[in-house]
C-alpha cells in the first residue's frame, strides 16, 4: 500500500513553523554572576545589619580563607566543601604552536571539592 504524498508547502511557510518552535523552546539563559557585595548586601538584609557590616565581614571571611591557603591549611566549611592546596610537580609540555617541548614550571593549585549536600542541591 503506497501512500498518496503529501501536498508540498512552500519554503516561507515553513520559516513561520521554525520560529514557532523556536520560540517555544526554553532558550539557555547566561549563568548570573553574583559579587561578594551582592552577598554581603543579601546578608545585611536577611540579618537586619548594616550593608557597611556586612560587606567588611564577607571581605575579613574571604581574606581568612586565603591567609589558611597561604598557611597550607586544608579548610572545610560543612555544606558546601573543601578547599586544599594542592602541588603541581614540574613537567615537560609541548608548545602547540611549534611543536617545540618546553619545560612547565612546577605550581600550586586551589583544588574545590564540593560536600555531598551542595552537589543534591544543584
């Protein structure tokens, strides 16, 4: 049983189609970028103190973290994870461009390891 085809539209009726279905599909939205004084001021408001407070504890609070980094503390704040310094031996590269191998200086590195709370929250 062959089927009879189907009547062909035009071309311009299909773009009308193709942006209906566009529109109708959630488009992927850039990821908000929010600053300590964004922080601190939602902090102030939710504890009822000055913005001013707030901020210069959010900056001590951050500040005390890269203090215990320098220090080579590993620092683990419940519920959200663990932050570590972590050393990064010297290696041999390659450069991309020429080819050429090169020498990579060993480095430290910040390493995030997220608590099992904030990974079921996200």
């Amino acid at each position: 049983m062959a089927k009879a085809a189907a009547p062909k539209k035009p071309a311009a009726a299909k773009a009308p189609a193709a942006q209906a279905s566009a529109d109708k599909a959630p488009a992927k939205a850039a990821a908000a970028v929010v600053s300590l004084k964004q922080l601190a001021a939602g902090l102030a408001e939710t504890h009822e103190m000055p913005k001013k407070q707030a901020e210069t504890l959010v900056n001590d609070f951050v500040q005390s973290l890269a203090d215990h980094l320098k220090a080579g503390d590993k620092i683990r704040i419940n519920g959200l994870g663990i932050l570590e310094v972590k050393s990064r031996p010297a290696r041999m590269g390659r450069n991309p461009a020429t080819g050429q191998q090169i020498e990579i200086a060993a480095s430290k590195k910040i390493a995030f390891r997220p608590a099992k709370e904030l990974k079921e929250a996200v």
